[in-house]
C-alpha cells in the first residue's frame, strides 16, 4: 500500500486544447504543452475512477453506507505508543469497536473492548456491549451484567465510526489503485483541514502531524480501508479526563477496515442474555 501524507496535495492541471488561427491560413495553430507536466496529467487521466468517484465528501467515513447497503458490519481499532508530556512516564492504549448495522431492522450492535491510561480515566479495561432495536437500548458490563439502560445503553449501542476515527470533509483521487478482495478501489488524498479526528482532543499549544490511507471501492459504494497515523504533542485521547487533564505525546494509530463479506448480510443482533 502506498502511502500518502495528506501535508501534500494532488494538483490537476487541466490542459487546454484550443487553438488559435494564424491570419494567414486557415490551418490551426498547434496548443503548447509544458511537457513536464503531462506524465502527471496523463497518469491521473487513465487511471482515473467511475464519474462522480473524483471527489467525495465522508464525514462520517462510513457515510455512504446507509445510503446504498441494509447492512453492515465494520472494525475500529486504535493504539497508542508515548509518554505523558509533563512528566515523561509511559502511556500507552489500545480499544477495538466492532460495529454491526441492520437498517431494516432498525437494530444495530456494538463490541466495546478498550485498556490503557492514554485511553481511559479510572478504568484499567473496559469492555462493554450495546444494542439497539429502535428505540430501545441494552447495555451489558465488563462482568456481563445486562441492564435496560436508555443513557448508558445509548452512549454504547450508537457508537460509530463519527465519534471514533471521524471522517474527511472531501477527498479526491491520486490516481493510484488496487484490489481489495477482488474490488478494485482508488487511494485518495486530502489537506489537513478536511480530517475530522474526534479521539484527539487538543489544547492551544497542541501540535497534530496526520499521515493516512485512504482506499474506496465505487463498485460496493463504500470506503474499504481508512488508516490513520497521528504524531501528537500534548494533547488527550478519546475517553481520558479532560477536566484535570494529563496531556500525552506520542504515536496515535487509527483503522477503520469494512468487512466485505458481511455487505448486506443481515447481523446477529438480539436482546442480550439477562435483560
């Protein structure tokens, strides 16, 4: 996979095509092409994607989902290797998010597992189920104790790629492709401005240096792959105090991964065991 770091931005130059007639004749006039620029042109024209994947707006990054699947199941998991900023002593996390949807059904299911002091302010591990049918909210603990929780059964059963891992405001084409499990996708780029990373809260003299991977496959209308690597400098992590805060600085990794074989498969999704 190659990488691409969104500091930099894919600039397409169109090339202009009209000429001009020499007054004395009526033979066109040759356009000038700056030839260093049209292996660039070129290599973006022919491996272009389908008409209307140039750019696309995935804020949330699993946006396109409900607009073209009745189901779906996908993966967040993130880590984080550094030090606390004021004092140097290590911290370190790590959370997985396993998300199934059924839009028909109006169901949906989310496998919570998180541990580590960047990630989390009292609990050395959490691990959580939510699930939602409608209207009504189940929540089961860390010891599998289920409760019939509105508020708590909310914060776990809505869960999403929004509030972990964000989105991109608009991306657009490199050109570069592959397959995916026999899909081809498109990698795309996007300016610093444009990522939306709800897992890192920042202070005023926070410093965030994103670099990432983005794979869609316009055959499956959705986003495939979306990794994230963030250097950070004095800032919080997802669930840590943010009241008393105790600012981190290292490496944050972020993937969202959608699970292909489940597209529109409808999920195992029931009132849990105890409610």
């Amino acid at each position: 996979m190659r990488r691409v770091y969104i500091l930099g931005w894919i600039v397409i130059i169109v090339l202009s095509l009209a000429g001009c007639t020499s007054p004395e004749s009526d033979e066109p006039v040759p356009t000038m092409v700056d030839l260093t620029r049209l292996p660039t042109e070129r290599f973006l024209r022919e491996n272009a994607p389908p008409a209307g994947w140039e750019s696309l707006a995935l804020d949330p990054i699993d946006r396109l989902l409900p607009q073209h699947h009745q189901s779906w199941t996908y993966t967040i998991t993130g880590s984080f290797e550094g030090t606390y900023s004021d004092t140097g002593e290590p911290a370190a996390g790590e959370f997985e998010a396993i998300v199934l949807v059924n839009e028909v059904g109006q169901a949906q299911r989310v496998l919570l597992s998180a541990e580590g002091d960047a990630f989390l302010s009292n609990e050395v591990l959490l691990k959580l189920e939510g699930v939602r049918f409608s209207n009504d909210y189940y929540v089961v603990d860390i010891n599998g104790r289920c409760s019939h929780d509105e508020t708590s059964g909310t914060a776990v059963a809505d869960l999403g790629a929004g509030q972990l891992i964000g989105g991109v405001g608009r991306a657009v084409y490199t050109g570069h492709r592959q397959e995916i499990e026999g899909h081809p996708v498109w990698l795309y780029t996007f300016t610093p401005g444009d990522v939306r990373l709800p897992a890192i809260h920042r202070t005023p003299d926070s410093v965030v240096a994103l670099a990432a991977d983005l794979w869609a496959a316009p055959d499956l209308n959705a986003v495939l792959l979306y990794t994230v690597t963030a250097s950070v400098e004095r800032v919080t992590l997802l669930w840590a105090d943010q009241a008393e805060p105790k600012l981190v600085s290292g490496t944050l990794y972020l993937r969202y991964e959608l699970s292909i074989p489940d597209l529109n498969v409808p999920p195992n999704i029931s009132i849990p065991n105890g409610c």
